[in-house]
C-alpha cells in the first residue's frame, strides 16, 4: 500500500469511528472532522468547513432515524427551535468569510479552540454528574413558552452561529441547552437536538457554497466517492445510537471523545503558539 493510500485508509476509519461515538452523544463530530481535514488531508480551510458540515449532516441524518425510532425525541421543541438555529447557521457563515478574507484561517482556528476549551468543561462537568447518579432528567420538563422560549431560541441561534462559523453541527450548544436549560433527560436531549442539526447544517452547507465557491472543489477532490463516503457515515451514525441507547453506558464513549477532543485542541494551540509565541 501507498503512503497516500494508508492516509486515506486512516481518515476514513477517523470519520466512521467520530461518527459511531458522536452519535449518541448528540454531537454531529465537526470538532474533530476539521482538525482531520486541515491537519491529516492538508485541505484548504474552506474546503475543511464544508466538508465538515456535509458529514456532520450525515451523522445527524442518521442518529435522528435512530433516536426518532426509538421515541427519544421532542419534536415540539425542536421545532421552536429550529428557525432561529437556521438565522444564526447564516449569519455564522457570513461572518466565516469576513474572518478568513481579513484574518486568515488563524481566527477559526482560535474560534475552535475556544469552543473545544468549553466543550471539555461541560461534557467534564456531565461527566460528573453522570456518575453521582444524578443525570436521569425530568420526567416532565418545563413547557417550553413565554421567558424560556426566548432563552431556548437565543441558545439555539448561538448553536447555529456556531456551526457556520466553524464547521460544527453546533450539538454542545443544543445538547446543553436541552439537558441543563430545558431538563431534558441524556437521550431525549440527543435525540431533540439532531432534529436541529438536520434542518440547520444543510442551511449552512449551501450559504457556504454560495459565499465560497467550494461546489466544484468538493467534487474535484472527492469525485464519486462522496456517496459511498456519506453512505456509510449515515449508517455508522446511525449503528453508534442504536448501540448506545441499547447496550452501553454514557461513560464508555465520553472517555474516548475526550481524548480526541483533547487532541484536536492541543493540535490547534501548536499552530497558536507559532504565530503568537515565536
């Protein structure tokens, strides 16, 4: 086997293994799907958030068949939800492009760095309370109306923002918003937030494609392999749920997203540290 063919084997078997533990965590896997792109494939920046989105979208896709089948799912509340994480995906990806034109790809990486700093203190924090045994959630949350809707919707434009900007399905905004804004219980929570991620990450993927030009990039690198590609990731996406739900812990997959979450964010302050500290 090639060097190139071996990397391509390696980033294949990342994607399918961040989907499988991302999946019932709620989470679409951008946070490590660009750090693989921009790091493993020597990708162009936009080309990495684009392509991060496609397969977040993916992962969404096919989590939501399986948390949706398996009735962990408020779609009321996604619902409300969704229109305001449609606005904020927009207004994320404009202001990805201003980013990137001015500052260079240094700002999202400074962007992502921030957001893996906070991603680790909740899930950390979750983590915790998981194991004090007190994460099971309300058996009735709290309508969803009036103060805390506006709450909800603020929180779910913030996710959206954040998913344009950079590259991310926005799922640790959702995923708090719905566990410690609304009471939501592990599942319920995931469950609700990928029916946000599924409206939303397409959304973002085609202002994307409108602002950057990356249409034709995509399928000058990928070619036809864009569809086994997505194929199989909305089918490990949706394996990782159904698994989880049904035989493991929460724990046994947050440890290994910690690593990789870890990874990516030392990775990310490596290239910091050159531009401001050398």
């Amino acid at each position: 086997m090639t060097v190139e063919l071996v990397l391509i084997v390696i980033v294949m078997l990342l994607i399918l293994m961040t989907a499988f533990m991302f999946a019932p965590l709620g989470l679409g896997g951008g946070v490590l799907y660009v750090p693989i792109f921009i790091y493993l494939l020597d990708w162009d920046i936009k080309l990495s958030l684009v392509c991060s989105l496609l397969l977040v979208w993916t992962v969404s896709m096919g989590s939501r068949a399986a948390h949706e089948s398996g009735g962990y799912s408020v779609d009321d509340v996604g619902r409300k939800g969704t229109p305001a994480a449609l606005c904020g995906a927009i207004v994320g990806v404009l202001i990805a492009a201003l980013l990137i034109d001015h500052l260079g790809d240094m700002s999202i990486k400074i962007g992502a760095s921030i957001l893996l700093v906070w991603v680790l203190y909740r899930t950390v924090k979750q983590l915790n309370v998981d194991m004090n045994g007190k994460s099971n959630g309300d058996d009735e949350p709290p309508p969803v109306e009036g103060t805390l809707l506006t709450k909800y919707r603020a929180g779910c434009f913030s996710g959206g923002a954040a998913s344009g900007l950079l590259g991310i399905g926005g799922g640790a905004v959702f995923m708090t918003l719905h566990r410690s804004v609304l009471g939501f219980k592990q599942h319920q929570a995931a469950g609700t937030s990928y029916i946000i991620e599924s409206w939303m990450v397409p959304v973002g993927v085609a202002t994307h494609l409108v602002i950057d030009g990356t249409g034709s990039l995509i399928f000058e690198t990928l070619g036809l392999s864009i569809i086994p590609i997505y194929l199989s990731v909305v089918g490990t996406a949706w394996l990782g749920a159904k698994t989880a739900i049904k035989l493991l812990p929460q724990r046994v997959l947050t440890y290994p997203f910690i690593i990789a979450v870890v990874a990516s964010l030392l990775r990310y302050l490596i290239d910091i540290r050159e531009v401001f500290f050398l």
